[in-house]
C-alpha cells in the first residue's frame, strides 16, 4: 500500500522514523512518502520536503512567516493528489496537520492522526474538527483517552514512542566520556529564535559552577556561528551534535527547553529544570489561550510539579541559580525526583507504541 506521514519538527521525524521501520515490516510492499527529515529518509521514506523549512513557532513568528506556510500548504496537497495514498498519517504539527486533514478528508482520504494535537492545553474547540476529519486518533499520553471521551471520541493509547527509543538507548554500551568533569547538560531547543532569547541565560550558570563542564546539545538546524557567538568566552562550556542520548547518560543535571526534551531527560533520571521564555508578544497571547497548569510533558502526565518550571519573567540568572542549586546539592531533592521519574515510565505504559501505531495505520489501509 501507498503511505503518506507528514512531520514538521525533530521529535516528529524521530517517532515517524520509528513509524516507517514498523510499517515496513508488516507491508513489506509499504510505499512512504513524507514530509520529514534524515531520520524518517534513513528509515525508509522518501522525503519530500524537510521540517527544517517548516519550524515557525510563536503568534508572532508564525504571523511573519504566514506566506511561506500557505506556499507549503498548496505544494503538500498537490504532492498527496498525486502520490494518491492509500493512507495519510499526521504526526502531531497540529497548525499544519489539522488544516491538510479537514482538505484531505473532503478529498476522501483515509487519515489516521498519530502523536495528539494537544487540545487538551488549548483550542479545545479543535476536537470537533478532528472528530469531522480524523478517522482514527492514536494518543501516547495516558489521560488523553479520558479527554477524548470527553467528547465522546474513542481514541487508541499506544504508550509513549519514547519509552522504546530510550529503553534500547540504554541497552547500548556507555559512549567516551565527553569531559573529565561532572557534566551539566543544556538542552535549549532547535528554533533560532527561541534559543537567542533562553540559551544566555541558561549560560550564566557556568560562572557559578567551574567545577562542572557545561555541555550544549546544538540541534542540527543551528548553524556553529550562531552558537559560539551566544556561547562567548565561558571557558567550561562545549558543544555536541546529533549525541543528545550519549549526554543524557552522562550528565548529573540539566537545563531543559519545554516540549518532548523535558520527557526524553526524566526518562534517563537526570535531574532537570524546565527553562521558557519567548517573544513578549507571544507569551501574552499563549498565556492567555493556554490552559494546562504545567509546560513540561512530565508535570502534565504526573499532574504535579515534578520538576521546577522557570517560564518567561521567572526565567533569571537568580531564579535558574537557586533552582540549579539545589539539584546539585541537595540529595532529598534528587532522591525525590527519581522517584517520581520511576513512576513516570510506569504511567506512560511500557508497550511497543510504534508497533501498535503501524498495526493501526496498516490495518486503516486494509479496510
């Protein structure tokens, strides 16, 4: 059968990738065609269009970039008019995905929507669209099967994708080293504009801990110039490149963008904080519409602050420093947090959620 996923961001190709190695294996004459990146080209799909020219997030950067997304729009539907799939699967990218299903399902493709819009933060009104368009939702977080039913949609929970990756991620022998010292990892994200704003803040850091090696995980899509120009002179802070996991297993804390790196660093037990801060504009607008009491996807599934959140005007040099402090220092404080992050991988559901999904997504094509 004849396949199209599309995926606009990094944690997308990831699970898409996982998805296609899957689906291969149970149609082993499985066509994939996608929007993604190198990970989901790698396992098997022919990528079309890579997420790096899809990565606008914000009001205001999306606002400015309003152009070039309806230009990506029309290339995507006349692309899926003539590749005709058999199935169409959105990974998660709910700005892009939702306005393609309500086309696509007028169009009279079947679709199956894998990695939920996260109504349940904000837009709820958007279930009905996906009740309209959707044919079947497969969720990776335990409470949106309660959410959905909600508004008496039945949805699949396939367990997390990320429990998989990070439990073979373990199993793998240790990597070199990549400092002498103890290591603070720094996850900042891969939006530049995003990064210019949170990433000199969570550099401060470096002065008051010379003792510890600061280690930056640099996602592809930033350019080295642009790093090392907001680096400077720290003399304890590197940087790393496509080795996020090879860190994490090193690192004995870490300073955490919002979004899926927040799950990937409590599902390797490194003790983190959670650092936010975006346009000014945009924070007025989101804080307004969103309406979840946590950002991290571990206080949202353990429903209580787990981990410590500094977002937008709490993100300061003194904030990060007492925060930062204490999960160094104070052995309650860690003891506490990994046994929550036990808890944690339990809630998630230990299952295999890319073989349930392509069992799902194959099965849709069937019918």
């Amino acid at each position: 059968m004849k396949y199209y996923l599309i995926a606009g961001e990094a944690s997308g190709d990831l699970h898409g990738s996982n998805l296609i190695r899957q689906m291969k294996q149970l149609d082993t004459a499985a066509d994939i065609r996608c929007w993604g990146g190198d990970l989901m080209q790698q396992a098997g799909g022919h990528v079309v269009k890579h997420y790096r020219d899809l990565a606008f997030m914000g009001f205001v950067e999306v606002a400015m970039n309003l152009r070039t997304i309806f230009r990506n729009m029309d290339r995507c539907k006349e692309d899926i008019k003539a590749f005709q799939p058999d199935v169409l699967v959105l990974i998660d990218y709910p700005g892009f995905n939702l306005r393609i299903a309500e086309w696509a399902k007028k169009e009279g493709y079947k679709i199956v929507y894998y990695i939920s819009p996260q109504v349940w933060a904000w837009k709820e009104s958007r279930v009905k669209k996906i009740k309209e368009c959707v044919d079947k939702m497969v969720v990776i977080l335990p409470f949106e099967q309660d959410f959905y039913r909600k508004w008496q949609y039945e949805v699949e929970f396939v367990g997390h994708p990320l429990v998989e990756v990070i439990k073979t991620e373990k199993a793998k022998p240790a990597a070199i080293s990549f400092s002498d010292k103890p290591i603070i990892a720094i996850l900042p994200g891969s939006r530049k504009q995003e990064v210019s704003i949170k990433l000199p803040i969570m550099l401060t850091m470096a002065k008051y801990f010379p003792e510890y090696q600061f280690v930056i995980a640099q996602a592809p899509s930033l350019d080295d110039e642009f790093i090392q120009g907001l680096i400077g002179q720290h003399p304890n802070v590197t940087t790393v490149k496509n080795q996020t996991y090879a860190l994490l297993r090193q690192a004995q804390a870490a300073l955490v963008t919002s979004g899926t790196a927040t799950l990937e660093t409590a599902l390797f037990g490194v003790p983190e904080v959670v650092c936010y801060k975006g346009s000014a504009i945009s924070y007025f607008f989101a804080k307004r519409l969103i309406k979840v009491k946590y950002i991290s996807l571990v206080n949202l599934v353990m429903d209580k602050p787990v981990v410590k959140e500094l977002i937008q005007n709490e993100l300061t040099e003194e904030n990060l420093l007492k925060a930062l402090t204490l999960l160094l220092k104070d052995e309650q404080t860690r003891q506490q947090m990994q046994a929550d992050y036990a808890a944690l991988w339990s809630r998630l559901g230990e299952r295999n959620a890319s073989r349930l999904a392509a069992e799902i997504i194959v099965k849709e094509g069937e019918k």
